[in-house]
C-alpha cells in the first residue's frame, strides 16, 4: 500500500506533465497562429493594390453579367490564337526537318576509312 504522501506526489507529477503539455501545445499554436498572421498581411498588402473602393465595375469581369457575343469573340479569338500558335509550331517543325533532310553529302568531310 502507498502512503499518502506517495499519491500527492504522484498526483503532483502527474499535474505538472499535464501543465508542461499544454504549455507545449500553446506555444505550437501560437507560432503557427504568428506566421498565419504574417502570411495574412503579406496577402492584405498584395491586395491592396487591387480597385475594390470602385462603385461599380468599369467592364464586366463576370461571365454572367457579359454578353454572351462579347463571350463567344473571347472564345474565338482564344481559339484563333491557339490555331496560330499551332501552325507556327508545325512550320517550324517543318523547316528543321528541311534542313536536317537536305544537307549536302558531297560538302561533308568523310573519314579517310570510309573511301
């Protein structure tokens, strides 16, 4: 059997992990609440720049309040230059397998075995 004094000292220990724990925790939460504060003022300050005192907005910037021609030149165009794009792509191509294909064999310098 223990005495009485071993379960206060048990008890004791047993608080004082208790509080040790919870100052751990604390401190965890608190350094990762410090660097979400920072992260939020970095976030703050790069949206301050951004126009949003304005009244109302200068151009429709959401697809539903567009017009749906001004919806469909956008998607055209977008298509137009993806088209572009491609057929620059594919001319290229097509000019260095010109010139890989049409080298001159006659201009090459051989080595001395292959004659």
């Amino acid at each position: 059997m223990i005495a009485w004094w071993g379960w206060v000292l048990i008890w004791v220990g047993l608080v004082l992990i208790l509080i040790v724990m919870l100052g751990v925790i604390a401190w965890v939460l608190f350094r990762k609440s410090m660097v979400l504060m920072k992260d939020l003022s970095d976030v703050v300050d790069k949206t301050s720049m951004l126009d949003v005192e304005a009244a109302e907005l200068t151009k429709p910037q959401i697809a539903i309040l567009t017009e749906m021609a001004e919806i469909r030149d956008r998607h055209e165009a977008q298509k137009r230059h993806r088209a572009e794009l491609k057929l620059a792509r594919h001319e290229r191509r097509i000019a260095r397998g010109k010139t890989i294909t049409t080298r001159d064999a006659s201009a090459m310098q051989w080595p001395q075995e292959w004659s």
